[in-house]
C-alpha cells in the first residue's frame, strides 16, 4: 500500500501548488463560514515531541476552524516515547486514530521516518534545525498578502542566519521566484552557512550581497525579516554581549526605510525588535501569526484531497 502524500520539506511543494495553496488560504480569509464543515468528521493528531506553543495551537486552531476534531500530546513525556518507544511505532499506531498528523520532533528527519510508516498525511511541524515548511508557508502568505506577488521582491534576513531553520527555509522557496534580491545581515559568527549560498542562492542564479550594517541596506528592503541572535549558540558571553544589541529593530533604524517595508519574524521575539515598532503599520509578525492558521487550514484540506 502507498503512503499518502505528507509534506516534509518546503521543496517539495511545486510553485503552483504553492500558489494555489496561498489562492486557497485567502478565500479561506475572505469567507471562513464557507469553511467551516469541510473537515467534519476528520480528527488531526498533534504528535509533539518538544514543547510548542504558537505551531501545535496554530495546527488545532485550523483543524477546528475546519471543523474537525484534534487529540496528541504536547511533550515527548506524556508519550509511550518515555518508554522507548519508536517514532516508527508510535505513528503507525496513532495513524490508526486519526486522518493526518502534525509532528514535532528535535531529531532532524524524524518526520520523514514517520511518513514512511504512516497510514494517514504527516506535517512536519519542526524537526530539528531542519525544516518548519508551515512556518515558510506562513510567511510566503503575508509577503503575499503584503506585496500582492512573490516576484522582484528584495529581502533582509537579519539575525541569526546560521541556525535559522526558518530562514533556510524562505530562502529556499524564495529564490524559485525571478527576481527575488537577498541581502544577508548578520554578525560574522553567525553567518548563512556556505552551503546553502551555493546550493540555493547561487545556483538559482539569486543576487546576494552579505553585510553587518543592517542600516546600510534598509532602504533597499521591500521584506525585512528579523531572527533573533541566540546566545546559547556564542562560545563565549563576551561576544554574545558585544554583537546583540547590533541588531535590535528599533524606530531609528527605520528612518530610511520604504513606506511599504513589511517587517516579519518567527516569534517568539526576544528583544531584536523594540515593542515600539508594534505600532508601525509596517510591522506584519503578529498579522503573519493569524495568516499561519489561514494557510495551514489549506494545507490539511489539500493533504486530505477535500480542495
């Protein structure tokens, strides 16, 4: 017997399923009443491995919108996990309750295990510093809904650009689209990794331009989407210290910026961007959180073939 399709990895999308999926989500947004029973009867099982709060409620939240029904766990502890069970196991099992499942896990690739043992769709919901395809789907979305077209758009990704599983992600989805321009802006430690430059960026043909000056390129940016510099990742506190502040988002550093800059983030925000930036209108991260649920409320429906 086949798998069902599940979705693992953002690539794995084509552009116009992409786009179908963001043409979905907006009629979703436009008129959520005419959604509200196409998941009757369905249940979604949020297996989550590691704690989430904004992801696993998002997935639920869309799944009742949908009018469906949800069960799962919401830590590795309160599964048969803590008795060493397998991810394997574990899904094909809970597979046999539900009709797609959303997982979280920190080991990288353990969502793709589980879509080879599942009877029902799989969402990577994280795993790892791997993939987060829902969350790239989400900000594909608002930079949709912001800008009207992914095409000839310049992007700022600022921050921690070499853990960012979420800015990975977008750069990948990002550089299928012509005319896409990326300007990457961060402390030297913390740098895109080479291998994503030269396997997406460069050969997509992608124009990039690496700097520390976050000010320097803001007036260039239609997208400005901002990470937060994890002090867990730094080898000593000096440095942490030193580079931190950099890149705190604050009124001041917008001046030069466009009137249409839409300024985005993954939250959970720490303190790199000022809450005082809340109240520009060009401040999208808490709109983008709203804008995950539209999309993933279209994702569930495509994965269970009720479009």
């Amino acid at each position: 017997m086949e798998n069902p399709r599940s979705l693992i990895d953002i690539l794995e999308l084509s552009v116009e399923e992409i786009d179908e999926l963001v043409a979905c989500a907006t009629r979703i947004m436009e008129n959520p009443a005419a959604f509200a029973h196409k998941c009757d009867g369905k249940i979604m099982a949020t297996l989550f491995f590691e704690p989430s709060t904004r992801t696993r409620l998002s997935f639920e939240s869309a799944m009742l919108s949908l009018g469906g029904q949800v069960l799962g766990f919401s830590e590795a502890a309160s599964s048969s996990a803590a008795k060493g069970e397998s991810v394997a196991d574990t899904v094909r099992t809970v597979s046999c309750y539900s009709d797609i499942i959303a997982m979280r896990h920190p080991k990288e690739g353990a969502p793709l295990v589980a879509s080879m043992h599942s009877l029902v769709p799989v969402i990577n919901a994280g795993d790892g510093g791997h993939n987060h395809p829902t969350q790239t789907l989400t900000d594909l979305l608002t930079i949709h809904h912001e800008k009207g077209r992914f095409e000839n758009l310049t992007l700022g990704f600022c921050g921690d650009l070499k853990f960012g599983r979420t800015v990975h992600s977008l750069i990948s989805a990002m550089s299928r689209y012509k005319g896409t321009r990326v300007a990457l802006i961060s402390p030297e430690e913390l740098k895109l990794p080479s291998y994503v430059k030269k396997e997406i960026l460069e050969r997509s043909g992608v124009e990039y331009a690496q700097t520390t000056d976050l000010e320097a390129v803001m007036p260039e940016l239609d997208i400005l989407y901002m990470t937060r510099v994890q002090r867990e990742r730094f080898f000593n506190e000096e440095d942490y210290l030193r580079l931190k502040d950099s890149y705190i988002l604050t009124l001041d550093k917008l001046a030069g910026a466009k009137e249409d800059l839409s300024i985005l983030h993954p939250l959970p925000r720490v303190n790199e961007i000022s809450v005082a930036v809340d109240k520009d209108p060009r401040a999208c991260y808490f709109k983008q959180v709203l804008y995950g649920r539209y999309i993933r409320m279209a994702l569930i429906m495509k994965l269970l073939g009720l479009e």
